[in-house]
C-alpha cells in the first residue's frame, strides 16, 4: 500500500487514499493541500470515517423511488449543501448590482490558478468561447490548419470553424479514446499551426508524446481540458488549457462558463484582450487587439463557481469511487470478451464512464437495458466530426478515414456516473449490464 504523505485532492490521489482508508489508516486532513477545491474533502476526511462508514458519507442519498435510472439527472447534479451556500452569495452579488464584471471574476481565476498550478487564468462565458479566444490568440489566423480529434464534443471543431481555420481531424489512440500522437505527423503540412488534442471522458490524452511532436514542427498546442478538470498534471504540456464549467461538467456554475490557463503572459495578455472587446487588460475602453468577443465570464457566475469549486476535490473523489466499482464489478464480462472497461490511471478525473462492447450490438444492449431494466445509458458522441451531413463535410470531408475513431464510434457506451449518484442505481446498472450483454450474444 502506497501511504501519502501529501494530497493533492486530484487524480492520482485518489486509489493510495482509498486503500489508506479501506486499511483503517487514520488520514489527516492537514496532508491535504490548501485550496478551495479540496475544502469538502478535508472535511470529509475529518470525519470518523472507520465508525460511520466510507460509503455511508459518500454516498448518502437517497435511493432513486422512480423504476428509471437516470443517466444524468440535471437536479441531482447539485447537492441541498451547494444550493444553500450559493443562496447566500447570491444575495450579496443581487443586492451588489455587479452582474457582469465585479469582484468575484478575478477571485475565482485566482482560485483556478492557484488550483492548477498555472500562473495565468482568464475566465469566460463558456468553454467554446475559451476555446475560440485561445487560439485566435495563439495565433491561429482564417485558413490556419489545427489538427484535432473526430470524436468530441461538436464545440471543438466549431470553435476551429468559427474563426476561419480549418479542422484536419487525426485518429485516435484506440485505448484511451484520444488523439494518438502517432497520428499527428502524417496530417501535418505548411499551413499547421496548432494541434487540439481533447482530454476525453476526463482522460489526458498522451500529452508528452503530442507535445514532442509540437516541438519538432514548431507547432502551437491548445488542450481541451472541458471534461478533466482534476486531472493531475492537467495543462503542463500545453500552451494554453481550455475549460468549461458548464452545469453538467465535473464543476458547474449556474449556467455557462469556461477558461483558459496558461503560463506564458503574453498569450494571457492576449486572451484578455480578445475576451473583451480587444481592449488593453486593466485599461477601460482602449483597444490593442483589432477586435475581441464580449466573452468574460459574468461576475454572477463565477460568485457560484467558487462555492461550487469547494466541492470539486470530493465529487471528484465520487466519481473515482464510482468508477473503480464499475471496473471491478464488471470485470467478468471483459474476461470473456464482451465489453472492454477504461484503466484507473493516475491522469482520469471520471466525467463518463465508456464501456466498448465487444459482442453484440451496442444500440440493441443500450435499447434492452432501458426497456427491460429502466436503466439509461449514453453515446458520447454520436456522430463523429467527418460524418455530420452537413454542406461543409459532403463538400471537405468525404475522403476521410479514422479506422480507430470510427470503429470506436460504433462500440462505446456510456453508463451513468455522476457524484449524487445513489450506490443502490450502481449496483442495479451493474446486474442490468451484465444480464443484457450476456443474453445479447446467445
Ligand atoms: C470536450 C469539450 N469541449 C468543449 C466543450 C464546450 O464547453 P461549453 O459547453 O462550456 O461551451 C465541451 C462541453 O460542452 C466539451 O465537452
């Protein structure tokens, strides 16, 4: 058993502190690392945990009365705690009258940093507008190539098309659901400027190997992070980390918002500037970019991002707890060659949880599992980048071919995981799949 000495409250924390607590060992909270991220799971580990139970604490919801299990029910994605603490800012942000800008934007973008570890953070409005900002700001310029993966949400690729440069997509590593770096050099050509790797399902794609690449061809690297929040090490290779903290990402506002880190300053500089009407950081009304978006996140929002960020070390800890369940629990089925199960590694925050089902048909087991066992499942994402059937793909994108992506498209399927889940729907969802999968191939 590995025994820390330090808690970061990320990733790769999460298993050597679960075996500590599953072999009694007393944790102390003060080895936890001061941040606003881990101020729940301080106090969870302040708790007695060996007297009341690591699951009763962690999990003590209610269990769902209704027959359905929900995939993602948007009102258990707060907690009655996170409601009554946001109520209470509220009122100070309502009665303040400072919607917009106001002083809860550069506290949250502190908190952020202090929290990754990267000196700079700028927030936005959402995790596309980040998206946009950071390469604009890059210097990706209109007819620029950035290469980037099919197989994530539509908002990176449309983040790409949306200032003018043009996606050239590249095939995925077949394990982690990634961009493979191994892909990368053959899409290169004169007009690359930047590569768009997406840390899928809370996973980082493998970001030295992708970042050796970006050096040998002098290529610029924005990661979209929107789904790994807390993943250890997460932003060290790229120039720029994109976030988003949409209400159904591992931390929510309210409504929509995003960010961009990065250490170096004059790309900070830069995304202040474009997120804002391209004025000069710190003066009103003066321009020094061209142009900029209206794009900051709102004072409003980021008052609730802080008070939900006190949660994110614990739910993230949830949602490892859940995943480590599914792995081992539906372990049998990958032994006979049914499905395929993701790895705890040290650099996945649990946004979903993919199953790749080996045998039988995937629409089939997702139908049976609701019809038979009420129980709702997911395809992120449906359809891939390169065969939407729009005009811009029939007229570009005809010819391209990402076995792997493709391949992977056809076979993954989502189960439910999410912080509040109840463990009595786990286990349920875990019977359902396992009786489902096996009487599909017989
Ligand atoms: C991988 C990925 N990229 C980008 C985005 C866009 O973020 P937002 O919804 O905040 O615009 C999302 C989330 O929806 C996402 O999952």
């Amino acid at each position: 058993m590995q025994i820390l000495t330090k808690i970061s409250g990320k990733s790769k924390d999460y298993l050597p502190l679960l075996d500590m607590i599953n072999q009694g060992v007393q944790v102390k909270s003060d080895l936890v690392e001061k941040n606003l991220a881990n101020e729940k799971l301080v106090a969870f580990l302040e708790q007695d945990i060996e007297q009341v139970g690591l699951e009763k604490i962690l999990f003590h919801y209610k269990q769902n009365k209704e027959k359905k299990i929900p995939f993602l029910p948007v009102d258990k994605l707060i907690s009655e705690d996170e409601i009554d603490d946001i109520m209470q800012v509220l009122k100070e942000v309502l009665s303040s009258g400072r919607f917009t800008s106001g002083p809860y934007i550069p506290l949250f973008e502190k908190n952020l940093a202090d929290y990754l570890g990267i000196k700079y953070v700028i927030a936005t409005s959402s995790g596309t507008d980040a998206l946009m900002i950071s390469l604009i700001s890059a210097g990706v310029h209109p007819g620029d190539e950035v290469i980037l993966p099919a197989n994530s949400f539509a908002a990176t690729e449309n983040a790409v098309l949306a200032i003018g440069a043009v996606p050239v997509y590249a095939d995925i590593d077949p394990e982690s659901y990634c961009l493979a770096a191994s892909e990368i050099e053959k899409h290169i050509t004169e007009k690359t400027v930047c590569i768009l790797p997406v840390h899928l399902y809370g996973k980082q794609a493998d970001m030295g190997a992708i970042s050796a690449v970006a050096k040998t061809h002098g290529l610029k690297i924005i990661e979209d992070g929107c789904q790994a929040i807390g993943s250890s090490g997460l932003g060290a290779f790229g120039d720029g980390l994109v976030l988003s903290f949409n209400p159904y990402k591992n931390l929510g506002v309210c409504g929509k918002a995003g960010a961009i880190a990065t250490n170096d300053e004059a790309l900070a500089e830069k995304c202040i500037e474009i997120s804002y009407h391209g004025f000069e950081s710190g003066k009103k009304n003066m321009k020094r970019s061209d142009f900029g978006f209206n794009a900051k996140i709102d004072n409003l929002q980021a008052a609730i991002g802080l008070e939900r960020m006190k949660y994110l070390g614990l739910h993230n800890f949830k949602r490892f707890y859940l995943a480590k369940q599914y792995i081992e629990q539906l372990q049998a089925l990958e032994q006979d060659g049914y499905i395929k199960l993701p790895k705890l590694t040290d650099d996945h925050v649990w946004h979903l949880f993919p199953i790749r089902v080996l045998k039988g048909d995937r629409d089939e087991i997702a139908k049976q599992l609701l019809d038979v066992y009420g129980i709702e499942t997911d395809v992120y994402y449906p359809i891939l980048s390169h065969q939407h059937q729009t005009n811009l793909v029939s007229k570009k994108y005809k010819q391209t071919t990402l076995p792997h992506t493709e391949k992977a498209a056809q076979q993954l399927l989502h189960l439910p995981l999410y912080p509040g889940m109840p463990l009595q729907d786990q286990e349920k969802v875990i019977k359902g799949v396992h009786h489902v999968i096996k009487s599909s191939v017989q």
